[in-house]
C-alpha cells in the first residue's frame, strides 16, 4: 500500500487505497488488510484522518472494477447542472431583473459542489475546487473528426470571440475551464465547453487563449499520471 501512495498529492479515502493496491490480484483476508494499515499509518510520513478501519469490501470491489471514466462523469455534471438550474434557479428575467442575477450568484456556489461531488472527488482532483476556473487535471479533445468549428478569444481571456482563426483540429490540446451559454438570463444548455489551448501545432499564435466549442464535439479525459494519488482519508 505504501507503494501506491505519493508525497504530495491529494488524499485518497482508505476504500480508494486498499483498492488501487489490490487492483490485479486477490483480496487478503480482513486481518491482513487491517494489520498492513495500523502498520501504514505507523510511519511518520503518512497523516491519516477518521478510522483507519472504516471501509467496507463492496465499496472496494466497486472501486477495483473499470468505473465511469472523467468524460462520464463530467457529462454527468453537465445533466445535473443544467436539471439543478433549470428547475430551481430560473427567473425570467422580464419579471424580475435584479432576482434573475442574484439566483445566478447562489447557483455558482451549487455549480462548484455539484462539481467537487460528481467529478473532482470521485477521480481524486484537488479538493475544493472552484469550477470556472482552469481545471488543469482535466483535458478536452475533438471526437474523431477532421476538424470543429470553434470560437477562440481575440485576446486571451477577453469578452470577444472574434479571432481570425474560427477551427480546430484533432491535434489540438486544451484545458478544461467550464460549460458556457451566451444567454446567462435563460435556461441553460451548457452548449459550449469553454477551454484553454495548450496546443495548436497549425496555428502557434493562439496557445493560451480561451476557446468555445460545441459540447457535443469534444471528450474530456484525465491529465494526470496514473499513480498521482497521495495521502488518505
């Protein structure tokens, strides 16, 4: 287990551990599991919070077996987001102007839980995090398709998307930032993915700026190393 663990790195609930070590080969028995854990947390460089016992062989077995990958899940967030808004925190905006923005204010904060419960969490990105902001774990890229028509920023993170430059290709890398509606006053769709270039090997000139593209052209998938999952909980 101790192997599994790397410095640094965000915590991992004690299911997640035992899971990623055993991931392969057969599960030990229970007093096995337990002694090697008392004997894990007995080092000085492991910080453990709650019981160290707590974990249940279901929630191991779920976790070891090949679960939703990130584009699942951040799919499933976009399904959420917009259910939540749409049902909850709606006001039309011809009735009442002021409320419309406010309702629009409370859901960013459910935005970012929602976000933290059903794709940070589960896949071990740091804790807490703030969705609208560049979410560096996760990467966007076009489906298989020769090209997508996109809107990237005239600047770099600006109120224009008018740049010269109006595609992508399959060999361009982005970050994920967030879905994105023109309409902030309506229901949403979360229609667009907005995202940052990293790579643009036709056009150099347009790395670092922010891009809209149709959700339903692109996959999100996970950035990180396979083994970068740290410290437990």
């Amino acid at each position: 287990m101790y192997q599994t663990l790397v410095a640094g790195k965000p915590q991992i609930k004690i299911a997640t551990l035992i899971a990623r070590a055993c991931h392969g080969s057969e599960m030990p028995d229970d007093a096995v599991i337990a002694e090697t854990l008392k004997e894990l947390i007995g080092r000085e460089d492991i910080q453990c919070f709650g019981d160290i016992q707590q974990w249940r062989h279901s929630e191991i077995v779920r976790l070891s077996a090949d679960g939703p990958s990130v584009d699942d899940q951040v799919k499933q967030f976009r399904l959420a987001g917009r259910d939540v808004f749409n049902r909850y925190f709606h006001v039309s905006m011809n009735d009442k102007f002021r409320e419309c923005w406010t309702e629009n204010d409370r859901f960013s904060h459910v935005e970012s839980a929602l976000f933290d419960a059903l794709v940070a969490r589960p896949f071990g990105i740091r804790p807490n995090i703030y969705y609208q902001e560049k979410i560096s774990e996760i990467g966007v890229r076009l489906k298989p398709m020769i090209r997508a028509s996109a809107m990237i920023n005239r600047d770099v993170d600006s109120g224009s998307w008018d740049h010269s430059v109006k595609f992508i290709t399959p060999e361009t890398s982005m970050t994920f930032v967030h879905f994105f509606d023109w309409d902030q006053t309506d229901y949403i769709d979360y229609q667009y993915v907005r995202a940052v270039i990293d790579k643009y090997p036709d056009h150099p000139e347009v790395i670092g700026r922010h891009v809209l593209i149709e959700t339903h052209n692109v996959e999100f998938f996970d950035r990180r190393p396979s083994d970068q999952t740290q410290s437990f909980s």
